[in-house]
C-alpha cells in the first residue's frame, strides 16, 4: 500500500465522495495503512477541505524563502572560480557570488570541503 501523504489524501477524498464520515474514512485508514496513517486531525482537516469544495491533493504552495536557488550564472560563476584558485574557500564563494555559504555548501556536496 503506498502510504505517501498524497496517496492517502486520494483515499480521504474518494471515501468522503462515497459518503464516509471523518471517523470512518479515519478507523479505515488506520486499519490499511497502520502505522504509516495520517494523523486523526489530519484526515479530519483534510476531509473538512473537501468538504469545502477543493479538489487537489496536493499541498499548496508555502510563502518564504525557496529551498532551492540556482541558475547558470551562478553555476558557472562557482566553476570559474574554483578554475582560477583551486583554495578558494567556501566563505570567498559566497562573498565573490554575493550567495549563502550554507547555500553554497548544502547544494554543492561534493565541493563542500572546498
């Protein structure tokens, strides 16, 4: 049983078009999926939205900051960098690209000792 968010939003979804209240779509759920259920006030907060007429299982999209930033300026900015002095530090990158050192660090792995 795929016991993804999604896939269990999908069943809370199809359950409640069947008629099934909140507790039984809950005590349904937590029979297939076991430990692996959505939380109780989950699944009741979820099957409220459809009741309110969302259709998407999806989350929506969060205001703040993105996770991921990267382009191919600053990509080849890196590189070009590393080329010219192979002891740059991590810091000097992300002063030199105006980045996040942590930034830097975390989406660059394999250059992260640099």
């Amino acid at each position: 049983m795929d016991s993804s968010r999604s896939a269990q939003r999908a069943i809370i979804q199809f359950l409640r078009a069947e008629g099934k209240h909140a507790s039984q779509i809950y005590l349904r759920m937590k029979e297939v999926c076991g430990e692996q259920c959505l939380a109780r006030c989950t699944i009741f907060r979820w099957f409220q939205r459809y009741e309110a007429g969302r259709v998407n299982i999806k989350d929506l999209p969060r205001p703040g900051q993105a996770h991921v930033v990267t382009n191919s300026a600053t990509i080849s900015g890196v590189d070009e960098l590393i080329r010219q002095n192979r002891r740059i530090t991590t810091r000097e990158i992300a002063v030199e690209l105006s980045i996040s050192k942590g930034n830097y660090a975390s989406h660059n792995p394999q250059k992260a000792w640099l």
